[in-house]
C-alpha cells in the first residue's frame, strides 16, 4: 500500500474504514499524490473482507478546496491523471461509500459526491462547481450526473455560474443525502456507515450494483468523453490566467483571451 502523508486510512467502526483528506493548511486541495493515496485505499477496501462499508472526509473543518491548482499549472505526466483515475474508480466501486461534508467542498470536492452513495452535509457546509470560473470544463461524470439529479435547469446554475451553494441546495440538488448540525456531519456519516456495515455484506452490494447498472457506461463514457475536453482547457490561455489569478489573490481577466 502506498502512503500518502496527507491522506489518513483508519478503521472507525467495525467493518468501516475511514479515508481522511488531511491536508488542512491548503484546506485539504488534493495533490497527484493524495489522488495515489486514496486510490489505494479505496480499491484495498473493495478487496478486504474485513471491510464492508467506506467513509470519505476531510480534516480540520472542511472537506476539500478540490485538485491542487498548483498542480494544473505544472505539465501532466500521466494520462488519464491521477484525479481521474480517482474518480473511475470512486465510480465503480463494489461497496458503499458515505462521505462527511464540512465546510468546504469545491470542485472534484463536490462532483465525487456524485460517485457517493450516502452524502451528510454539515448546516455550514458550502460547495461550488467554479469550473467555469477556471476556464475549465467539469469532470467526474457531472455533466450527466447533475441534470439527472438535479434536474436541467438546476445543473445549468451549478455548473455554469460556479456560485457556491448551502448543505440544503445540495440536498434538493441530489448531491447530498441529508443535512447534519455544523460540527456532526462525520458522526451523522458514521452512524449510517455502520448501521450499512451490519447489513447483509452481499445484499448491499448486489443493490449498490443493480441501481447503478443503468448508467454504468453512460458514467464510464461521460468521465472519458469530459477529460478530452478538460485537458485541452487546462492548457489554454484563459485557464493560465485564472490559476496565476487565484494564486495572486485577484478576479481573473479574461478580456484579453480568445
Ligand atoms: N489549490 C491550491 N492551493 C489552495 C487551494 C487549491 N485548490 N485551495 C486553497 N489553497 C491554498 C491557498 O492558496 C492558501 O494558501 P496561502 O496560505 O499560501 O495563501 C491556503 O490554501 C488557504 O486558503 P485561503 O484561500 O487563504 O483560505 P480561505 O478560507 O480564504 O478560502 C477557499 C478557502 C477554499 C474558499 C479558497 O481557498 C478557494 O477558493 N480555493 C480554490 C478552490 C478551487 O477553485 N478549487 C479548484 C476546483 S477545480
């Protein structure tokens, strides 16, 4: 198993293991070496009898500020990258997985809610879809998860305007199961996570797969199909300007891109 510093693997209950993003000085943006690091735990989880339910959250307050922007701005070694292997295999997982929100969920910290299938949000919790805002295209499958969560109309606000929205927006949106007080969305997430990791190991999994089935390719496709486009603005003009721009703390202009 390889370690990643910033990501912390621990058994919270019986059958249940916890994968921490901890990384709290940067709000936990995940670096190519966390996105390692929670692949392994993920797919060593998904082999381990011992294990029957996974809790993804995050550490010191906040889930995650998304991908390492300083690592969009570096070349990219690996195709398909490390995030997106992340999230093919968050996607294709055989047993459930329940994520914690606190604070913030941004960007691939919110779209692998999608992925997720029990979502406790904290009141105070916030997400945001900045793709856009970038001048990046979404990734993870959202652009056919969201509209058919959340509806059309809805998907279009999240995705293209890029505000951030509360716990209970993302509950009406689909992205989230429930809204927990700020501070318990981690005990809300256990208990859940427990109360699956007593239930009948393959029932729960044979479920997990048959409401999943319909749209197992159209997932598989769609991350494929985003990534082509997503590479291609990673490197552009525009998305240049707005990584310099949020390092230098100021609204990036894009009056003079093409
Ligand atoms: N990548 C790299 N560094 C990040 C980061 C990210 N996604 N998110 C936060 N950081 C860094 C900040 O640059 C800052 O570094 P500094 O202390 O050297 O200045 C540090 O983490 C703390 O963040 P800061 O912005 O000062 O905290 P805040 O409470 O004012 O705001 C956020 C928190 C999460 C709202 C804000 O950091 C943010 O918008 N981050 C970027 C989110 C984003 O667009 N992610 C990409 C999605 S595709």
């Amino acid at each position: 198993l390889r370690m990643s510093e910033h990501i912390r693997v621990e058994n919270l209950a019986p059958g249940v293991v916890g994968i921490t993003l901890d990384r709290p000085d940067r709000k936990n943006a995940i670096t190519l070496a966390m996105y390692r690091g929670i692949i392994d735990a993920l797919r060593a989880g998904d082999a381990d009898r011992e294990v029957r339910v996974m809790l993804l959250s995050g550490a010191g307050g906040n889930f995650t500020s998304g991908n390492d922007i300083a690592d969009f701005q570096k070349p990219q070694l690996e195709f398909p990258s490390p995030g997106i292997q992340f999230l093919q295999v968050l996607s294709t997982l055989r047993k459930p997985i329940v994520a914690a929100v606190e604070g913030h969920a941004i960007g691939i910290g919110t779209t692998m809610l999608l992925h997720c299938d029990m979502v406790y949000a904290a009141a105070t919790a916030r997400f945001r879809l900045p793709f856009v805002n970038l001048a990046l295209s979404p990734e993870g499958a959202s652009t056919y998860l969201l509209p058919k969560v959340a509806g059309y109309k809805k998907a279009a606000q999240l995705l293209m305007l890029g505000d951030e929205f509360d716990a209970e927006t993302a509950v009406d949106a689909g992205i989230a199961t429930a809204v927990a007080p700020g501070g318990q969305a981690l005990a809300a997430a256990t208990e859940c996570a427990r109360a699956l990791a007593a239930k009948a190991p393959r029932a729960l999994q044979l479920t997990k797969m048959l409401l999943r089935r319909g749209d197992a390719e159209a997932v598989a496709s769609t991350i494929l199909v985003e990534i082509d486009h997503f590479s291609r603005c990673r490197t552009s003009d525009e998305a240049r300007e707005a990584f310099a721009a949020f390092f230098e703390k100021r609204a990036p202009d894009f009056s003079r891109t093409s």
